[in-house]
C-alpha cells in the first residue's frame, strides 16, 4: 500500500517518505486549527503545510504543539489566535458535532471523499 501512495505521489510531484518509526498521529486538535484556517480561506494551505511536514522528509509529528505554531506561522496565520482555539471548549464541540455528523452518513475511515453528499470513496482506491 505505501509503494502505490509513492508511486501516485510522483504522478503529482509529491514525496511520501515513509519511514520506520512512523506513527500515524492524532488528529483532533489538526481538525481544530483545520477549521480555524478555513475562516481565513486557507485550510487547504494549512492542511499541505502539516501534510509536508509529515510526508516530506521532515518526519514531524503533527500532532505536536510546536508543529502547529510553525504551520500557522508558515501559512500567514495567527498562531496565537490559533493555539488559544485549541482550548477554547466550544472548537472541540464543534469537531465532535462534525464528526458525529459524518459518522451517521457512514463515513468511518480515511481517506474518504465524498461527493456532493451524495457518493463517496472510501481508502485508498488502486486501478
């Protein structure tokens, strides 16, 4: 699985560095920020920032604080405004309620795409 998301990589001119000690992070607090970035017009900018930092020889953890901040900063973002976010009660609920809501349209793994609300693909998809 890892060889066809290096090979579809390529295709886009996009590195996977995958790498032994990886592990797959909890995301929670990105989904946060993610909708923090989206009020400016950038939560795809911040989603790539913190999909580079992962995949693109760095290996960082994004789950971790400091990588957030550095994000933030990377995409012209308050990362003060946007760590305050993350410990603001009402953020949390919001993701949880976004997540709930996608749950009960049977969206249980990742990646899934949905179009439209009206189709979905779910996982990684081969040819």
């Amino acid at each position: 699985m890892q060889q066809q998301m290096v090979d579809a990589g390529k295709e886009v001119d996009f590195t996977f560095d995958y790498f032994d000690e990886m592990l797959m992070a909890k995301t929670f607090e990105a989904h946060i920020l993610l909708e923090y970035a989206k009020e400016f017009n950038k939560q795809t900018e911040f989603q790539m920032s913190l999909t580079t930092a992962f995949f693109i020889s760095k290996r960082k953890d994004i789950s971790d604080l400091g990588v957030f901040a550095q994000a933030l900063k990377d995409v012209g973002l308050s990362e003060a405004e946007g760590m305050a976010r993350l410990k603001d009660g009402k953020a949390h609920e919001k993701i949880k309620e976004v997540g709930a809501y996608w749950k009960s349209l049977g969206v249980n793994s990742v990646p899934t795409i949905v179009f439209n609300r009206k189709s979905a693909v779910t996982g990684a998809q081969v040819d």
